[in-house]
C-alpha cells in the first residue's frame, strides 16, 4: 500500500508537476532536454 502510493507521488513528481526551479519544466522534461543538448554537443564534437 505504501509503496503504492509512493510510486504513485513519484511519477506525479517527476512527470507530471511542472517545477518552478527548473521554469516551469518537469524533472523528465529536463533530464530529456539535458541529454539531448549533450548529445548533440558530443556529436558536433566528433565531427
């Protein structure tokens, strides 16, 4: 039950509440937003 429910505040957390420390993104959404900037910067890098 109570993993349940902390799985539930998690993904609610991570995913969907917009968070005002990273302008109004998701932790995902600048995790994604941050790893296809390095990405990008690791391919430009070996060009």
């Amino acid at each position: 039950m109570f993993n349940d429910k902390l799985k539930e505040w998690e993904d609610y957390y991570n995913y969907h509440r917009p968070h005002g420390g990273l302008g109004g993104q998701t932790p995902y959404e600048r995790l994604l937003q941050k790893t296809q900037t390095n990405t990008q910067s690791v391919n430009d890098q070996r060009q």
